[in-house]
C-alpha cells in the first residue's frame, strides 16, 4: 500500500512540476512577444516592459495562446499597426520552444 501512496505521490508532485515549469515558459515567451510586438508597435522599452505584464495578465484568461494573439492583435489595430496573425502565430511557438529549452537547460 506505501508504494502505491508513493507513486500517487511522485505522479502528483510531477504533474505540479509540469505545470510550474509551463507556467513559467509561457510567461518567458509573452515577455519575448511583447519585446518583438512592442518593436512593430512602437514602443517604448518601458512600455514594452508593461505591455510584457498585460500578455502574461491576458494569458491567464482562458487556456490556449488565442487570448494572447487576440490581444495582441487588438492592440495592433488599435495602433492602425498591421501585424499578420500567421506569423504572430509562428513567433510566439519559436520563442516558446526557446524558453522551455532554457528552462530545460537550468534544470
């Protein structure tokens, strides 16, 4: 019974280290898409810094990157900033794949 209280144990205490380590490099990427957006946009280093809290803020809304790219979009407009939605798309999974590979590498 104790061995299968300690695996229960260690798949929780992984499932939790997932998801911390996902928090954090989806947090990493926003920072890095709000330096690449804040650049089209005009910005800043300031704001952009701001502008780094509010994707972090608009990604903790609902599950998925769409809220992120929709708000990045949405101020893109706002700007009369004409930023294409594709390689929106392409740039946040690049640097996603960069911040879990840094975090990969700190481990």
């Amino acid at each position: 019974m104790a061995s299968m209280k300690d695996r229960e144990k260690a798949f929780e205490s992984k499932f939790a280290h997932d998801a911390e380590m996902n928090f954090k490099a989806e947090a990493r990427r926003n920072r890095l898409l709000a330096a690449w957006v804040g650049e089209k946009l005009g910005m800043s280093d300031e704001d952009t810094e701001a502008y780094a809290g509010t994707l972090i803020a608009a990604d903790l809304k609902d599950a998925g990157d769409d809220d992120v790219i929709d708000r990045i979009m949405a101020d893109a407009d706002e700007r009369k900033v004409t930023l294409d939605r594709d390689e929106l798309k392409s740039k946040s999974a690049e640097f996603l794949m960069q911040t879990r590979a840094a975090l990969m590498d700190e481990a």
